[in-house]
C-alpha cells in the first residue's frame, strides 16, 4: 500500500514506551499527509508543523504547533497542558525547549 493521506485516531494509544517511539519513527518517515487525533502532545510536537485544536466539536486554534503550545490561555480553556518535552523538569527546574 501506498496511501496518499494516512488517517489514524489516537495512534499511540495503549503502546508501551517502546512501541509508542518506534510508531512516531514510521510516522515521521510517511512524507505525504498526516491527519491524526491524539491527547499524545509530545508526538504531535514531535511531528506536526501545524495544529488544530478541537473543543466541543469547534475549532479553537489553527496554526503552528510551536504558537499553539506557548498559548497559555489558549490550552488552559481548552484544559490541555503543555507538552512535557516543553515543560521545566520537575527536580531542577531547567527547560528543554
């Protein structure tokens, strides 16, 4: 098979660690479109230039994924956090973005 577009619902749903790291490597390998549903964050910064933020079936933010994850009212409203890889470690305080 070589689809054009891949759809895919929450794919890292349910994978351990390992599993859940070798599926964002085929993901970020596909060079067509993308379209997926995920509360995966991480991934979704990992491999999505663009966003679209759902809330109640309405479009909240449309844009770049980076803009999207510093909007702190934007993910608050929408009751998302940032994701972890953009957060400050929990023992020293220190950044990684």
């Amino acid at each position: 098979m070589a689809p054009d577009i891949l759809v895919m619902d929450e794919p890292t749903s349910g994978l351990d660690p390992y599993a859940r790291r070798q599926l964002i490597g085929l993901l970020g390998e596909f060079r067509h479109t993308r379209i997926f549903t995920s509360h995966d964050l991480d991934m979704v910064l990992d491999l999505c230039p663009r966003t679209i933020v759902l809330l109640a079936g309405a479009v909240m933010a449309d844009g770049p994924t980076r803009d999207i994850f510093a909007d702190e009212a934007l993910l608050s409203r929408c009751r998302l956090e940032r994701p972890l890889t953009l957060q400050a470690c929990p023992v020293c305080g220190c950044k990684h973005d």
